[in-house]
C-alpha cells in the first residue's frame, strides 16, 4: 500500500502530517491525518483514534481541536480518517443532504446500491486503515483508544464495542448514541444498511450493551446548550442502556457548551488525559 503525503508541519515539537492514499475498501482515495509527538530512534508510541462528525474531513479536527500539546505531553499518537469516500463517482445524497452521502458515512459498511460500492468505512476503519498506519509509524498497535464527535461519536462507540479486545478505553462529545432512535441515524441506516433495522443493531451503542457488548471503560461529556441534544443525541438512552447493563459510564453534562469545535476543543486535554492513563497502565 502506497501513501502519499500532502503536507507535514512541524508542531508542539512532533510532525502533523496529512496524508492520502488509495483505498481497497472504499474504491477510492483517502484521505486522513496522523500527529506524531517527539520520540525517542526506534520508539513506538500509543495510538488515538478520532472519528469526526457529520460534514467534517480530517481536517476540522486537525484545525480545531487542540489535541496537539497533549499528545506531546503524553507521548500518544493522534489519527483523525475522512468520514466518508470522496470523488465524483461516489454517489451523495440525492436531495445534496448534509446529513447523508459525501460527509456523512456513518462509520457503516453499506449494503444498498449505488451506496455498498464506496461506503464501507467500517471495514476501512477496523481492517485497511490500521494495516496502513502500522506499517507507515511508529504505532504501538497492542496500545490503541478511540474517541469521537457526534456522528464520529457514534462510530467511537461502535466500533469499540465491536472491538473491545483493540481499544483500552473509548470516550466520545456529544455522540449519536442510538441510530434506530434518531432521524439522522434513520435516515442513514436505511440508506446505506435498507429497512431491515434488524440489521442496523451492530451500528446503534445502545442496541449493542443490550446485546451484551462492553467496554473497559466510557467516557463521554455532553454541551447543555447543544442544539442537537433532544432530536439526535439523546445521551440518557446510552445512561439507561449502561446502567441496565452494569457497563461503566462517565456522562458528564457540560453547561452552557454547544455542539461546535469550542466545546470539543475545551474538553479535549481531558480525553486525551483519560486515554493516555488506561494506554500506559
Ligand atoms: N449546520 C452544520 C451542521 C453540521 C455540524 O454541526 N457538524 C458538526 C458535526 S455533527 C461539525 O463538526 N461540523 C464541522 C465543524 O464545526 O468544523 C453544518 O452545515 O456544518
């Protein structure tokens, strides 16, 4: 597999680099970016995963949230991937929807054409991915975490329960925390996944702890003035999921912050702080 760089910069002492490369699992190009601290010859460091929300690429996360001096101070490593495929044959929204299609792949593997040809970011995210980034950096793969915002949230949340022997902790901002009970995972799931929501529970958190997955650990912080609290996010079904199923939860309501790089870029030290402590345990 062959990576391309776009761009790196010096920062905090470590490399921000961006970088692309051609997908097996999407048919198309990605993009994602890698912020590797200062580190001693041959060391390998402890990887984070941050999975972004809808409308975001890479780059809103590497802009604005301020994991930088952090991840130099704990010595982790911070990978934040495209949310979707990108390219002019990869079919969008047919309404040019923000909430679907380019921007919006909901960290699924599609089943429904036109979409099952390029929306496969779950495989992506849980097999080609970290295939890549092991053998492009100095990654210690038996210590990585994952966290994420609102739609990526929910693909922190997911993709962690599914995997919970590869991530010693997961932490999310305002997460979609159940797709079956949302319009935006509704509208999602029954385009990329169809009618069916039997098949939609290995990509709700809330269905997957009442199916018995777990992890070591949650963390999430919720803005109180967030105004997709009440329709999308709806973080007391993920409270009652856990606490029905005796699954830890921190959910701490944070008063006053709204749904915006602000609030996740204030809390973010904290996450990367709570991370690095079950990465170096
Ligand atoms: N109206 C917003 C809604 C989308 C939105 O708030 N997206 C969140 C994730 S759900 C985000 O991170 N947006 C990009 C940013 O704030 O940089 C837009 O059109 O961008």
């Amino acid at each position: 597999m062959t990576l391309t760089t776009i761009s790196t910069n010096l920062s905090h002492g470590g490399v921000q680099g961006v970088y692309s490369h051609a997908s097996t699992s999407t048919n198309t190009d990605m993009t994602f970016s890698v912020f590797v601290p200062p580190h001693e010859d041959g060391e390998t460091l402890p990887i984070i995963w941050y999975l972004s929300g809808l409308t975001c690429t890479h780059a809103n996360v590497t802009d604005k949230g301020e994991f930088r001096e952090a991840c130099t101070r704990l010595g982790v490593i911070l990978i934040a991937p495209d949310t979707s495929p990108r390219g002019e044959n990869v079919p969008d929204d047919p309404d040019k929807s923000w909430d679907f299609g380019l921007g919006a792949g909901f960290y699924v593997d599609a089943t429904q054409a036109p979409f099952d040809k390029y929306y496969k970011m779950c495989t992506y995210l849980e097999k080609e991915l970290p295939e890549l980034i092991v053998s492009s950096f100095p990654v210690d793969m038996s210590r990585q975490s994952i966290m994420g915002h609102s739609m990526g949230g929910h693909g922190a949340l997911t993709i962690g329960l599914r995997n919970s022997d590869r991530f010693k902790s997961v932490s999310a901002f305002a997460p979609i925390v159940s797709p079956l009970n949302c319009p935006w995972g509704e509208k999602a799931l029954t385009g990329y996944i169809g009618p069916d929501k039997s098949n939609w529970r290995e990509y709700d958190a809330c269905a997957l702890i009442e199916d018995g997955a777990r992890v070591s650990d949650l963390l999430v912080d919720q803005g109180s003035k967030d105004n997709f609290l009440e329709e999308q996010l709806k973080p007391e079904l993920l409270k009652s999921a856990c606490e029905t199923a005796g699954q830890k939860l921190t959910l701490r309501m944070q008063e006053g912050y709204d749904h915006s790089y602000y609030f996740i870029s204030t809390f973010m030290a904290d996450h990367i702080e709570w991370h690095a402590k079950k990465l170096k345990a």
